[in-house]
C-alpha cells in the first residue's frame, strides 16, 4: 500500500514474541488505551481476524498430534494472511484508522524460517506476495526467556498447540530470532516482557510515544 492510499492517522502496529510473552493481554491493554484517547482503530490477530484466517488457524494451532510439514504450515499462515490484508487491514488504513495485531510478518519469519528451519529468502518471498509488500509501522517483540514463557503458559493451565508442543530447543531458536530479526529489520522495536501486565504495558506506551509523538500522549 502506498502512502497516497492511506488517510492520514492511519498506522499499522504490531506485537510480537515468544508463546507465553503476553501479547494477547498487550493487546487487550492497547486497545483499552487507544479507546480512552479516541482513536479509531481496528484490534486483530494473526493468523485469523477473518473468516477464512480463523478457520485456518484452527488447523495450524491443532494439537501436537497433527503431523505437518513446515513447508504447509508456511503456506497455510500465509493463505491466512493474504486475506487479512485484503479484507481487514487494507480497509482500515485506507479509512484513517490505526490496526493492533497480535502477530504479522516477523513470526513467519522467526516460527517458520528460523524455527522451523526453511530457507529464510524464499520465505521472505512468500511473505511478499502474501502481503503485496505491505509492512508495518512499527514491530514491538515482547522478548521473555523461552523457560519463563513456558511456566507462565503452565501456570495459567492452557494446554499447548501444535507449535507451542514443538519444545524448548525450538522456543529458544524463536526467542533468539527474534532477537536477531530485531538488529537486523526495520522498524522493530524490543520491550522485556518480565514484570506485570502494567510493567509492560506502560513500557509499550512509551516506546509509542516516543516513535509516534503526534498520535500518543509524551505522558503515559
């Protein structure tokens, strides 16, 4: 999408991290926020946010007993994707408003890629004609050790998907590509996940503030 097709206001933001990092419940946060400060926007997650994202992300987040090659699992997400594009995130920002994901781009690259061990550049391929080149403002990687992410799941008693079943050797290869899809990309930004829910809270209001001064509060 090019800055003509999108109304002024508009931003793209997404979450990232580990499983167990808190993202869903940042996303709660933010869109209790951006509601208090009235602004339009548009809460989501990936894969799903759309009929055919949904049903998809219920056979990708199947139970561990699912056997699936990593290269389907990559197809499937960006089957999810090209139409969360298309019928959520297009629409929003061509309307002015600001899009919260939970989860984009950066996990197929950390889950699939690094993770699961497929060739980074044709992933990144795929991801293009997915998204048709469409990319966030701004990442922000909730970054929590593998171990912890693990017991805080275990302390809440959700039983694992398929990909959260995958163990901790694969946890830590996300972990650390993230971290290293941080240095490396654009627009990504890493916030420690440690602490309470309104630890981290206020310290993704102020990463906002600083990058966006024009649409958050310098005081959060």
């Amino acid at each position: 999408m090019s800055d003509a097709d999108r109304r002024d206001g508009s931003l793209f933001i997404v979450l990232e991290g580990g499983d167990g990092a808190g993202k869903t419940t940042q996303v709660a946060l933010l869109s209790a926020w951006f509601d208090a400060l009235g602004l339009a926007h548009v809460s989501t997650r990936e894969p799903g946010g759309t009929p055919v994202g949904e049903a998809i992300r219920s056979i990708v987040l199947a139970g561990p007993e699912m056997d699936m090659p990593a290269e389907s699992e990559l197809m499937l997400i960006l089957a999810a994707r090209a139409a969360f594009i298309r019928d959520v995130v297009r629409p929003a920002l061509e309307d002015g408003h600001l899009v919260l994901a939970d989860r984009f781009s950066l996990s197929t690259m950390a889950y699939q890629g690094y993770g699961r061990g497929l060739d980074l550049d044709q992933v990144r391929e795929a991801i293009s004609i997915a998204t048709g080149g469409l990319s966030p403002d701004l990442y922000l990687v909730l970054d929590l050790p593998a171990a912890e992410g693990e017991e805080r799941q275990k302390h809440d008693g959700a039983e694992p998907d398929r990909i959260e079943a995958a163990g901790r050797s694969f946890r830590d290869a996300v972990r650390e590509a993230y971290l290293e899809l941080a240095a490396s990309e654009p627009g990504v930004e890493v916030v420690s996940a440690r602490g309470t829910p309104e630890d981290v809270h206020s310290r993704i209001k102020a990463r906002l503030a600083a990058r966006f001064p024009g649409t958050f509060p310098d005081r959060v």
